[in-house]
C-alpha cells in the first residue's frame, strides 16, 4: 500500500489520514496523463493540508490507484477496506502515533466508514463528505435513473457482496468523544442524500455522536462539495479533542 505524508508523524498524538474517492474516470487512461498522478504531487497535496491543519497528513491510496497495488474495479469490497485497515495498523505501530483523524470523500468516505466498523479505538473523528451506503439500493437507483437494466444484487462495479459499513454498524465501538459527521448535499446525483441520512440515523439509533451536515455543492452532480471542508472540520476535531483533555 502507498502512502504519501507530510508532518511528523513520529510519536504523534494525533495524524489526519485521507481517503480519495473512486478512480474509475482515470482507470483506463496512460498514468501519465492522471492528474496528480506522482509521489511528489502526492506529497505537495500532503504538506498543504498539514500546514493548514497543523497536523500530520498522510494520504493512503486506496488498492489499484496512485501506486498502491491492486485492482480498483474491485472497490468497495471487504478485502479493500481490510488492506486500508492494515495499513492504519502499520502506521500505528511504525510512528507510534496514538490516534486518528480520518477524513474520506466518495468511496473514500465509505472506506473511512469500514474502518469504523473494524472496532478501531483509535479514531477521534471520521469526516465523510458524500458517501456511498446502502451500496445494493444505490445501484438499483442509479441503474434505473441512467436506463441500464435491473442487476439485483450487484453493486455499481458489477460485483456482488460489497461490504456495505450501513449493515456493520454494531461493529463499531461506543465512544462518546469520537465524533462522526456526514456531510453531503440534498441534490446528489451519485450518492443520494436520503442514503447518507440513513447511515447518520443507523449511527444515532447505536448511540454514536454523529452530525448530520448539508452542504453546497457544485453541478451538475452536486457531488463534490464547495470549500475545504476537510480543514474547516479536521480543525474543529482538533481544537475540541484538545478541550476535551484540558478538561
């Protein structure tokens, strides 16, 4: 697995880690021509959030993209979402980093969202803009709104069985100071918002200290929100886990 940082991260009490979302635009294209597609711009995106933020980035390619091995038709699988389990663990254990922000966007924050599902204690705050859930539902509606037949019990990559965080939620460990906050915008043409409220409501049923956010979002899509939202909240996770310790 591939990893680009920035920051020091040794001994750290506290690293930003961020997810991508799905590649599936760049899959076929020559590497060249993918945009950001090398480890030093990898490593710049990297080094400007860490100054924005103040903390130690490090973003984790997800199987199949940006250098990390695997194949990214396979997404959205259980054996995905354990390789970026292992590599949180891997982390962990080099830097001897004691906790987690992890921030995800699109598939990206569906992984983050399975990672919450693997029992981590160690995640202060998981912020998930536009997430996937419901993953079988989801691809029956868009198959639908785009006029492609009916493949009941698939999801959009044309495999069954993804692992879908919305029906592991009685994985995830009850921590009252770890924040969880979904954000994404009511006109969603690829990860409808009625499905990300269900994610938010099932985490509110077990207890979970989840925040629902709408937010704009650019068109046609309305996919991909307006503004740095990953700084505006990874700041906000950071300054009231500090008061949380003061306290």
């Amino acid at each position: 697995m591939r990893y680009f940082s920035a920051g020091n991260m040794q001994n750290a009490p506290l690293v930003v880690v961020v997810f991508k979302g799905d590649r599936t635009p760049f899959i076929k294209r020559d590497p060249k021509t993918i945009p950001a597609n090398t480890a030093s711009a990898q490593r710049k995106i990297a080094r400007k959030l860490s100054k924005q933020t103040g903390l130690p980035v490090v973003i984790v390619a997800r199987p199949g993209t940006y250098g990390s091995s695997g194949n990214h038709y396979h997404r959205r699988q259980r054996s995905e979402f354990l390789a970026l389990n292992a590599t949180l663990d891997s982390l962990r254990e080099r830097y001897n980093i004691k906790q987690f922000i992890l921030t995800g966007h699109s598939g990206g924050a569906t992984a983050a969202s399975a990672l919450l599902t693997f029992g981590r204690d160690d995640i202060r705050c998981a912020i998930l803009t536009s997430g996937a859930w419901d993953l079988l539902y989801r691809a029956e509606a868009l198959r639908k709104e785009r006029g492609e037949r009916s493949d009941m019990g698939k999801d959009i990559t044309g495999l069954p069985t993804p692992y879908d965080p919305l029906y592991h939620v009685d994985n995830i460990i009850n921590d009252p100071q770890r924040r969880i906050l979904v954000i994404g915008n009511l006109q969603d043409r690829l990860t409808p918002f009625a499905l990300q409220v269900k994610f938010a409501r099932e985490l509110r049923e077990k207890k979970h200290r989840v925040t629902l956010i709408e937010w704009p979002a650019y068109p046609p899509e309305y996919h991909n929100l307006k503004g740095n939202l990953g700084v505006k909240y990874v700041k906000q996770c950071k300054t009231s886990g500090m008061a949380k310790r003061r306290a």
